[in-house]
C-alpha cells in the first residue's frame, strides 16, 4: 500500500468517526432531562421539571460570548475525569447558563447518578447541587447564539409572560443543546422559572 493511499484511508476513517459522533449527538445520543409540558402560549412552552443533579461553577459576568467558553471549559473538565477517581461521565445537554448578575454555568448529569454517587471535583470552582422540582417557561430559537440575540428572546419571552399575567421567579437563563461544530438544525432557549398552581 502506498502512502498516500494509507492517509487517504485514515483520512476518511477520521471522517467516518467524528461523522458518528455528530449523528449520535443530532440523533438524541445526548441525555436530556425529562420535563411535561403542562401549557402553550403560542411558541413559549410552561414545562415542568424534576429535581435534577448538576455540576455548576460560578463565572465573571452574565454575558454569554465573555463568559460562556471559560464556564463551559470549567465544568468540561470535570466529566472528563477532573475528579477525585479521574471517573468519566457522559455529556449531556442543555448546557445551562444563569443570566443573573452573579451568573453561573450548569451541566445537568446523567440521571443514572444520585448526587452521593458522583465523584468529587478537584477543582474548587465546581459544585454538585440538587436543583429542585420547578416550572421553567421556554422559548426556543434557532441559529446561533449572541448577548444581543439572548437579550431579545428573553424580552419576547417575557413580553408572553406578562401578557398571560404569569408571574415569574429569578433570572432569565440561556439553555444550549448543541455541539459546537453544528451549523444547521441548532436549538437554543431561553427560559425563566414561573409560578404555576401546584408547583413548589
């Protein structure tokens, strides 16, 4: 076999390989939390959540571009073995980010794990907390992600919400589902937790 007959040969392997890894992720290969839809307001969506695990860290300032990359990096670390037993876990989406002036970035872990089951972080930046039960009204949107396109869907989003006369609770927050490398078919939102009858 020629040589480049073999780098043409891995060449494509490599493309077959990250090829899988884009479909498993396009395909729901990725855990997302469960949630019931309990109401439609046109395109905003009232869904109710469950408690959840997450791995969070604390990041320097509510904006997505300055902050996002450095949050993302920080918690990353930790499912790729940054722990105490260097253990593994899977990723999983959305990749959640707390608009507030103290703004923090989340991963939800996988819900095979209870929170005393997870490996301890070595870094002092991230924590493992139980979120509890709530009611997240959601506005999905497409493209790519920008302050300024965060900024405008969280404003229409409220805009629902006040009309409806719901009540919300907090910060706004960003909620990304997708790989980086994904330039069609990508799902953003932006949601807000919301007083809803018989939720806690």
């Amino acid at each position: 076999m020629t040589k480049k007959r073999m780098w043409t040969l891995i060449a494509i392997g490599a493309v077959v390989i990250i090829g899988i890894a884009i479909a498993s992720f396009r395909s729901g290969g990725i855990e997302t939390p469960n949630y019931l839809v309990l109401k439609k307001y046109g395109d905003v969506e009232l869904r109710q959540y469950s408690n959840m695990i997450v791995a969070k860290t604390s990041v320097s300032d509510n904006s997505f571009e300055n902050s996002g990359s450095n949050g993302f990096r920080v918690i990353a670390n930790y499912i790729f073995g940054g722990n105490d037993r260097g253990q593994k876990i899977a990723m999983t989406s959305p990749v959640v980010m707390d608009l507030s002036d103290t703004a923090t970035m989340f991963f939800v872990m996988p819900s095979e794990f209870r929170k005393e089951d997870l490996p301890t972080p070595t870094s002092g930046r991230v924590a493992i907390i139980e979120e509890g039960p709530k009611v997240l009204a959601v506005l999905r949107y497409g493209g790519f992600s920008s302050d300024q396109k965060i900024k405008s869907e969280c404003d229409k989003l409220g805009q629902v919400l006040q009309k409806a006369g719901i009540e919300t609770v907090g910060s706004y927050r960003y909620m990304g589902y997708n790989a980086p490398w994904d330039v069609v078919n990508r799902r953003n939102e932006v949601a807000v937790v919301v007083v809803w009858p018989g939720s806690n």
